[in-house]
C-alpha cells in the first residue's frame, strides 16, 4: 500500500532524515520519501498498517494537524 499525507516541514535534510526513520520504525514500513516541493510524504507499507498509525507517529513529531489527501 501507498499512503500520502501532507506535512509541514523545513527543507532542513538532518530534520527530514529523523522523519524518515522514525516512520521507518513503524512495523510494517517498508519505504518512505518527502516531496520537499509540494510537502507531502509517501509511505510504503504493508496492509497489517493503517493510516490512523502512521498519522499519528506524524501528529507527534508535529507535522500535521490533519491529514488526508
């Protein structure tokens, strides 16, 4: 499965690879990478993930407030 969330990030490199392991983290992710353009990050993962999780693993690093694309 893909899952796209929008986010509000810095274009900081060091910032956005802590995000992107702390997504990686979550059981069942497999991939993930930000679109530092339109400020939306991709998530692979498996069925066994929902959405819920990985929006809230978002709203706690503080990149989101709502979600959904």
């Amino acid at each position: 499965m893909n899952s796209s969330f929008k986010i509000e990030t810095d274009d900081c490199l060091m910032c956005n690879n802590q995000i992107l392991k702390k997504i990686g983290e979550i059981r069942g992710v497999f991939g993930a990478d930000i679109d530092y353009f339109k400020n939306i990050i991709n998530v692979q993962h498996t069925d066994e993930v929902s959405r819920e999780t990985i929006e809230e693993v978002l709203k706690e690093l503080k990149l989101i407030n709502q979600c959904e694309l």
